[in-house]
C-alpha cells in the first residue's frame, strides 16, 4: 500500500509541476501579445474602430486571468464614448460597453452603463430610431436577466415604432426641447489704435407646436486703447425672434435687435463714444425652405417699426431720433456644410420717412462639433449705414468673433 502511495507522489512530482510551468508561461506570452496589441490600439485615431478593438481587447485579458486589467481597458473605452459626436452612435456603442463589462463578470458596472441610455434616447428626435435603439437595450438588459426593464423598455420601443409608422402632419409642428448655448468669444483688431473684447454667446430657440422663439447675441468687455476717460466698457449685440405660425407656409413675426457700444456704429476713431442702435420690426413671414427638423428653416420676413439710433462721439450728442422703417429680412438657421452648421440672417431697413437712410446688415454664425456638447463657433457680422454720423465713418463695417459654445 505503501509503495503504492509512493508511486503514485511520484508520478505527480514528475508531471503536475512541469504541466503548471508550462501553463504560466503561455499565459505569460498571451499576455505579452496583448500588451503589444494594446499599445498599438492606443495609437489609432478612429474612435469608433479603437472603441470596438479595446472591448474585444479586454474580453482576450479577462479570459487570461488579467481580470483588473480587462476592467481598466473597458473604462479606457467608456471614456471614449463622449468623444463620439453622433447620438445613435453614442447610445449604440454604450449598449456593446455594457455586454462586455456583463462578459467579465461586472454586472454592477453593465447596468450602470446600460441605465445611461433612457436619457440619450430622448434627446433624439426621430420615433423610429428611438425605438430601434430602445429594442437593442431591451435585449440586453434580458440577457443580464433583469426582466423588469427589459420589459419596460421593449413596451416603450413597440410605442415608439407604432408611432413613427403613422403619418406625421405637417403642420402643427412637432414640439421640440429647449435648447441652450453658451460660449465665450474673442476678438483683437487694430485700426489707428488696438481694441477688443471679451464676451458670452447666447443661444437660445424653443419650438411649440405653433410658436417658436430665438434668441441670439453676443455680451461682452470691451477695451480701446484710445479712450482717454474709461478703457473698458460692457457692449451687447443681440437679437430675439418670435414667430406665430398659421399654417406650415405662413407667419406673423417680432424681430428685435439691438447693439450697444458697438463699434461697427460709432466712429474709428473712438473717444469715449456710445452708441446705440435698436428697433423692433413686425409683420409677416413666409417659409422658403425646411429642412429635417423645424429648427431648420429659412424665411422671407417683411414688416414695419420703429428704429431708434443715438450717437454720443467726441463728448456731443450727434443724434437721438426714432424713425418708422421697413424691414425686408431673411432670416436662416441650420444650414448643413458637412458637419457645420450655419446661421444666416440679411436685413434690409430703410426708414420710411426718408429711403435713402437705410441700414444692412448681414449676420453669419458658423458653428462646428468638436464633441457632442462643445462646438466651434464664429461670426462674421457685416453693416452698411447709409447715414454717417461722421465723414471717418466708413460706409462698410465688418465685426468678427470667435470662441467655443456649450450645447445643454
């Protein structure tokens, strides 16, 4: 018996352990693999493609043993979602994220990841799509086994899909969130001495099912160098836009604007100079062109009101009047130039009393993603005054800006 038991330690000493070595080392070659891969994954560019090559990544350590390394990988690819700019993409690739963390064992994490879908769900504005992404979440939080939501979520997706195959009217519209922006902008130039300004963008736009509003301008510090009483000064280039719509063809419209110590109506040569421009124009509007969302439209706008102006240059008041105006506008927004989005108004004011006094301006906003939140934004805003307040004036102004914006 004895010898028996003998035999059988040795047979064990002689094959168990080298079995065991020759299992580390392989594991430890996989992992040296996979070290490699990973530091060439880390130099690719395509979020998408890297996304997709960390979470299969993370599974290959996951199955050598390299448990908290599969779950450091997974967060490095969590982390990268923010940078994707397209929604459904977004919601799509947090779906994968959250199979995988369920793959390695982290079902905590997966639901956790899963669970930031609802909210992103809803920022979308087409049903169809909504329902899609909603029946991709269901199954997979029924593959976790949590039965609850996954009903839940499948009820809202046949909801969804149900609705998005009905015809949509064209008009009322369909309400849309509220949507807010704001940024800072800069801008430096030089004439006979240097100015600039530092300033806050406002964005904003609401659409009901027959009324919209929009807001948008610019607030900002202003500085000129050839002031002799107050370097600095607060200035505001705004504009508001409300819209009552009749049908999806026609509406009435109340256009404000206003500009305060803006240099584009004041003189170059800027001595403790004020100005002040403002007016309100109402009337009726007629939609040219729509695009996929209400919030892409172009008008033709004409009406009638009131256009205040003063001037305060060189310490005397050059004027301080109010004259009824037309207002001949075209007002754009949502302009697609690849993955830039344009602003475009036109105004065409002459006063009624006295055509040859008249104003134009031209408004370009140029705004480009760089994440879904952040964008690139700049403005070109041109003026053309008929009237000078001073033979210096210049007859044509140019104003640009430039900053980053913060969509919530």
């Amino acid at each position: 018996m004895n010898s028996a038991v003998m035999a059988e330690d040795s047979f064990s000493d002689g094959h168990t352990l080298p079995w065991n070595v020759a299992n580390q080392k392989n594991t430890l070659i996989k992992k040296s693999s996979l070290d490699q891969n990973l530091e060439m994954i880390n130099q690719i560019d395509n979020i998408q493609l890297k996304v997709n090559l960390l979470n299969d990544l993370a599974l290959s350590y996951y199955k050598i043993g390299e448990i908290e390394q599969a779950k450091k990988i997974l967060y490095q690819s969590l982390s990268l979602v923010e940078s994707l700019n397209e929604q459904e993409l977004k919601i799509t690739t947090l779906i994968k994220i959250a199979d995988y963390y369920y793959k390695i064992g982290q079902e905590k994490q997966a639901l956790t990841v899963l669970d930031k879908v609802m909210p992103l769900v809803d920022t979308l504005e087409d049903k169809l799509i909504q329902g899609q992404l909603l029946l991709n979440a269901a199954f997979q939080y029924e593959k976790m086994q949590q039965e609850k939501k996954a009903e839940l979520f499948l009820s809202q997706s046949q909801t969804l899909t149900a609705e998005a195959a009905q015809p949509s009217p064209d008009f009322p519209f369909k309400e849309t969130p509220t949507q807010l922006k704001l940024g800072v902008a800069g801008n430096v130039s030089s004439f006979r001495d240097t100015t600039g300004f530092l300033g806050v963008n406002v964005d904003y736009n609401k659409q009901w099912t027959q009324e919209d509003i929009l807001v948008d301008g610019n607030i900002y510090l202003g500085y000129d160098s050839s002031r002799a009483v107050n370097n600095y000064r607060p200035g505001a280039l705004m504009t508001a836009v409300y819209r009552r719509h009749f049908d999806e063809d026609w509406n009435f419209f109340v256009d404000f604007f206003s500009s305060v110590n803006e240099d584009l109506y004041s003189s170059r040569n800027d001595d403790e100079d004020l100005t002040i421009v403002t007016g309100v124009w109402f009337g009726a509007g007629l939609n040219l062109w729509r695009g996929e969302s209400n919030r892409e439209f172009l008008d033709f706008q004409l009406g009638i009101g009131p256009r205040y102006e003063y001037d305060y240059v060189d310490f005397e008041e050059r004027r301080n009047e109010t004259s009824p105006t037309l207002g001949v506008i075209f007002l754009g927004r949502g302009f697609s130039l690849g993955k830039a989005k344009i602003n475009q108004t036109f105004a065409f004011l002459p006063a009624l009393d006295e055509l040859e006094d008249f104003i134009f301006n031209s408004n370009t906003k140029l705004s480009y993603p760089i994440t879904e939140r952040w964008s690139f934004v700049s403005r070109l805003f041109l003026r053309y005054r008929s009237d000078k307040v001073l033979e210096e004036n210049p007859d044509l102004n140019m104003f640009f800006s430039t900053g980053l914006e913060y969509s919530f």
